[in-house]
C-alpha cells in the first residue's frame, strides 16, 4: 500500500542551508531549416503558407492567422529549438496570453500559458504549453482544449475541472484532423491505451527534418467521467508518438535507484559514523576521504560533509555526502546526498525530474519554500525530502533520507 504523507518539521533543513554562487549556463537555440512543409503543397493551391522563420516572435508581424491549425502547427516549428524564455514571450504575444514569468516555471520542464482562448479549425484552444530538454531547448509544443488538465499531464487535481470536463474532443479532433490532411496526407495511426479512456484515436504526421505534429483525443480518460482530452502536439523527436512523455497520474513502481538508495538510507539509521561512512563507500563505490565536522561538540548533532565526489542517483548529479548522527548515541539518523555546484536551472530542471518520479508513486508531498523543497513521511517514520534553492546566490540541490525521531539509539 502506498505510504501516507502528513507534515513534518523543518527545523533540521534550515541547518543545512549553504550560501553559493553560481551563474546560469547559456541557452543554445537550434537552428532548422525551412524547407519541411512542401510535400502536400498542392492538395491546398488556394492557401498561401507564413514564412517559416527561426524566431517565433517574427509571426507577431506575418498577418499570422491563429483560426489555422497548419499556420499554429509552423508557427510551433519556429518554437522548436528556441530558449524557453524567448519561446515564452513569443507565445504570449502571438496569442495574447497570460504566462509564467517566474525562471522557476521557465526551467521546471514544462511551461502553461493560460487565456480566452480561440478557435483553431473548430477546436477551442485553452492552453499552449511546451517541453524543455536537458539542455533547456524547447522539444515540444502542444495545444490543448483544456485548461488544466492536459493530456500529456493525466488526470491531475484542478481547480478548474468542471469547466475542462465534457468537451467536445471528438469533433474537434476530427475537424482539425481534416485541415491537417488537406496540408500534409494520410497520417500514421498512433496506440491510445496509454490513455485509458473509453474510446480514443491518435494519428501523426511526419513534416521532414525530425518534426511531427500529432494529433489525439480521448472520452473518459485516465477513468475519470467526462475527461473528453484532444491535444496537437508539434515535437522536434522524430520518433515521437503521444504519449511517449506523458506524465500519467500513478504508477505501482517507484524509480529502482530511488527506491534502492532509500532502502540504504534506511539500512544506516542506527550505524556509527565511520560504519555509515565505509557502507555509503561500498554501496556507490567512492572514495570519501576526511571529512569536514560542521558541528561544534556542544551541539545535539554531529554532522561530516565529505565532498570531492562524482556521482548520480536516479538521473540526478551529486557531488557531497552529509553523515549526521545523534551527539549523545553516536547513531546515525540521517544521510544527506548534495550537489552544491548545480546551476539553478539543472536545480529546477533536477527538481521537476524528482517531482515527477516520486509524484507518480507515492502521490502529491508536503512541499515548502516556494516549492522548492518537497517531503514524504513513510509509515515507518523514514522521512524523504527533495529540493534545495536556485537562488543564484544560494544554489543547491540535495536528496534527504532521514528518521524523524532524530535518535536511533534503541
């Protein structure tokens, strides 16, 4: 059974608070070539394509139609590449939405931009929102009918979910469906079981130099009644299919080096320091040397940072390992796992990717500090947090496994 969260406190995370610098690394935007959209130029003679152009804030100034499905699908190829903040302004403008304008959601992984919306070929367009990769490139843009729960994010919790149930998806995939046939041809059929919905149908179109654009709608999605879902998803992948990134509400398994490094994390409550210091050594094979004591002798904890390390846990980088144990048992209680040179992108890029995985397992956290900090209380009082800062002046990221009761001495 899945384990419950209740709160818990924070007094020990903002002993672990460090001061650093760090600068932001440089956004590389890709260039394309303009030359993907011809092969089925003359099934629509009557219509004129907007230049394709690398910089999407350009179509603010092409007479750009937005009632177009093909017109949005070039303008989303323009996206394709660029830095998200760019690609943020210029989705804003163009659609004359309201966004995020914060660098966390910029670098989170995924951005939304919420408005009145418009029409698109006959379906009501709610929300634009994009995917970054690793390199905070745009990969992916998608419009949606809905305007918080989007089809690639699942069934999540929405404040607006009565207005985004019982859409007419059908009917609106099928109309955009046939604009997108005239410019392109017949398209690939795509698997929908990922959807879970009682009736679905995804197609895509392969438009050259590694874009698709996708199209899928589902009634009933993910079980829930009335969750009627379409989506166009426009993606740099070549291998693209929907559904290949969704982020799907619950999953029965937790990431394998997650659950394995909690599982250890565990195995060392109640283990002297140097025991604790000679497993963590043996278990990711590293070498951690002396250590640092941040702690003076009159205070309840003793605490050693050993860094110098190269290691990763889940996809994730760490470079420093705090031993803590208690002053009057000498046992363990808590092992901390540190990247204290990460950027603050690959802060938030980090702590979107650990969101995610524990999110989809365990269910939504106790989450703190302007959710940059995230905890689970496991039944065993074993505590997991995730997170840290991507203050530029004060930028980390760690992975806390510890027992709450702080003495393991029994």
């Amino acid at each position: 059974m899945k384990k419950i969260v209740k709160f818990v406190s924070l007094a020990l995370v903002f002993a672990f608070l460090f001061t650093l610098c760090s600068c932001k690394k440089d956004v590389a935007r890709r260039t394309r070539d303009d030359d993907d959209d011809t092969e089925y130029d003359e099934l629509d003679d009557d219509d004129e394509d907007p230049v394709i152009v690398n910089d999407p804030s350009d179509f603010g100034n092409t007479g750009f139609d937005r009632s177009s499905v093909v017109e949005n699908v070039q303008f989303a190829q323009a996206c394709l590449g660029g830095d998200p903040v760019s690609v943020c302004d210029a989705i804003c403008d163009v659609y004359n939405f309201s966004g995020t304008d914060s660098a966390y959601d910029y670098y989170e992984g995924h951005v939304s931009f919420w408005g009145d919306g418009f029409d698109m070929d006959g379906a009501f367009i709610k929300c634009v929102h994009f995917y970054l990769d690793k390199d905070y490139s745009v990969v992916e843009v998608d419009f949606c009918i809905t305007e918080e729960q989007f089809l690639s994010m699942g069934a999540k919790e929405s404040d607006y979910i009565d207005s985004d149930l019982n859409l007419p998806a059908k009917e609106a995939y099928e109309s955009v469906c046939n604009a997108l046939e005239k410019k392109y041809g017949a398209p690939q059929m795509c698997d929908t079981s990922w959807l879970k919905a009682d009736n679905a149908e995804s197609v895509k179109w392969e438009l050259g130099n590694n874009v698709v654009v996708a199209a899928t709608w589902g009634e009933n999605c993910f079980g829930i009644a009335g969750n009627n879902q379409l989506e166009i998803a426009i993606s740099a992948d070549s291998d693209f299919v929907p559904g290949c990134n969704a982020l799907l509400p619950t999953s029965d398994v937790l990431d394998p080096e997650l659950e394995d490094i909690i599982a250890f994390g565990k195995s060392c409550f109640g283990q002297d320091q140097d025991t604790v210091k000679k497993m963590i050594e043996d278990y990711l094979n590293v070498e951690l040397g002396d250590g640092t004591k941040l702690t003076e002798d009159s205070d309840d904890t003793v605490e050693y940072l050993y860094d110098g390390l190269d290691f990763t846990i889940a996809e994730v980088k760490f470079s420093e390992i705090s031993i803590i144990s208690n002053t009057d048992s000498g046992k363990v209680f808590n092992v901390i796992f540190w990247n204290l040179k990460v950027t603050p992108d690959q802060q938030q890029y980090d702590y979107a990717l650990y969101m995610h995985k524990f999110v989809s397992y365990y269910g939504k956290p106790i989450t703190y500090f302007f959710n940059d900090v995230s905890s689970y209380m496991l039944d065993d009082n074993t505590e997991i947090m995730f997170g840290g800062s991507s203050d530029s002046y004060d930028t980390y990221f760690y992975l806390i496994i510890q027992n709450e009761d702080f003495d393991v001495s029994e």
